[in-house]
C-alpha cells in the first residue's frame, strides 16, 4: 500500500512521540493565517474553537458547524489556512459527500486536516491521496494534535505512527544458531556470561588461540568490533 504524498528536498522524517512527522521547515509559518473549524457537534467544536485560540493566539480561529455553513459565511481562505474536517462514525453519506466536494474543489490554497476517531492505515492513506495533508486521531494528546496543526500548516504532512505500525511485519530475528557453528555458539554462550577467553577455552576444552579465532569469527559475522557488542546484539537469542 502506498502512500502518494510529495516531499521537497528540504524534508525531514522523523518519529516523535506517537506520530510520523514528514515536515517542512516552520520557518516562514505566516503568523496571520486563519484556522477554520468544521464540526457538527457543538460541545466540540467549542472545545476546539477555545484550544485552538489558546494555542493559535495571533491567527484568527473560526468554528462552523457543516460545510455548507462554511461556505455561507464567504470566509476567504490563503495560503497557510487550515482547514480541520472532523469526522464522526455517524456521519451521514451526504456528509462525506460534501467532504470530498470540499477537498476536490479548485482554488482552495488552505491546507486540510481531518480529525477522526479510526486509526485505520486505509483509511489514512484514502483521504490524504484526495488531498488532505493530515491525519490527526482522537486518541493523541491535544498538544501532540497542536503540533501536528502546526506542521501542516508550516508545509508538512502529518501521520500517525499508530496507524503505520500496527500494519508493519515483525521481523523476525535471527538466533545466532542460524549464522554461527556449533563450536561458535558454544563460544558465544560463554561471552554472554562474561567469561574471559581462558575460562572460556578451559570450560569448553579448548586452546585459548582457538578461542580468540572464534570470537574474532563471531564479531565478524554480527558486524561488531568488541566483545561487549558481542552480548549487545545477542542478548535474549538462543545459542544452544
């Protein structure tokens, strides 16, 4: 599955918390862009409308309750404007509908954020390949959904590592059986427990220059360069 959103040069990759940030620089972030909110339940969109002019405290904040309430009100919207859709699971067709109306329409410079209760990758990915530029879940902290506005608005794309993740395939370790011989393994069950190289040789019967070859054969093959490495990158995996 794959995720169509482009990225200058001048982007950055990071996790931070429970999100995946792909981000532009915030310098430049215009300081009198307008935040527009878009939410039918009137308890929430109070809520937001005050934690955002709390936050956004130079820009102009505005709550609406539909789409088309929106439009009515013959906002201007810039370059650098937010709009944050909220979506409900009792969301009627003609609501996505106009939802996807919205991201479709020509001429809209603002940036749009969806705020949503699923975490669902398919769901992610659907709406940002219609044009969203972030996808905020009601499970983060409001600060978390703060900075995520914020990075939007500075250029950026914002998902959720959460939604990322829980799709992502184990990978499987390899035990060092798999990669050592046997003699190897026994050597290295030793390090494990810190024993130099001549208790090593006398526990397992060996000459102490046999010993040094198979440690130095092991840190080749796990790509390290000393014996604490050795325990590092084998810690937990069965050598026996």
């Amino acid at each position: 599955m794959s995720i169509n959103v482009n990225k200058d040069n001048n982007s950055n990759s990071y996790f931070a918390g429970q999100s995946v940030f792909e981000t532009a620089s915030l310098k430049g972030t215009d300081k009198k862009s307008s935040i527009y909110v878009i939410e039918s339940r009137k308890m929430i969109r109070d809520c937001l409308e005050k934690c955002l002019i709390k936050a956004f405290d130079a820009q102009t904040i505005m709550a609406f309750a539909s789409i088309n309430e929106w439009d009515q009100s013959k906002v201007l919207c810039r370059a650098g404007d937010i709009i944050i859709l909220c979506c409900d699971a009792h969301d009627t067709p003609q609501i996505e509908e106009d939802r996807n109306d919205l991201l479709s329409r020509p001429g809209i410079e603002a940036r749009f954020v969806f705020l949503c209760d699923s975490e669902d990758l398919a769901g992610v990915v659907e709406q940002l390949n219609k044009g969203a530029h972030g996808y905020i879940p009601t499970s983060v902290g409001l600060n978390v959904a703060i900075e995520a506005i914020r990075l939007v608005q500075a250029g950026g794309i914002f998902i959720p590592s959460s939604c990322v993740f829980q799709h992502c395939e184990p990978i499987e370790s390899v035990t060092p059986r798999s990669q050592f011989t046997r003699r190897q393994s026994a050597v290295l069950e030793q390090l494990q427990t810190g024993r130099s190289n001549k208790i090593i040789a006398f526990e397992l019967k060996m000459k102490e220059s046999t010993v040094k070859v198979h440690v130095r054969n092991i840190m080749r093959r796990l790509g390290v360069t000393n014996r604490t490495q050795v325990v590092v990158e084998t810690y937990g995996k069965t050598v026996s």
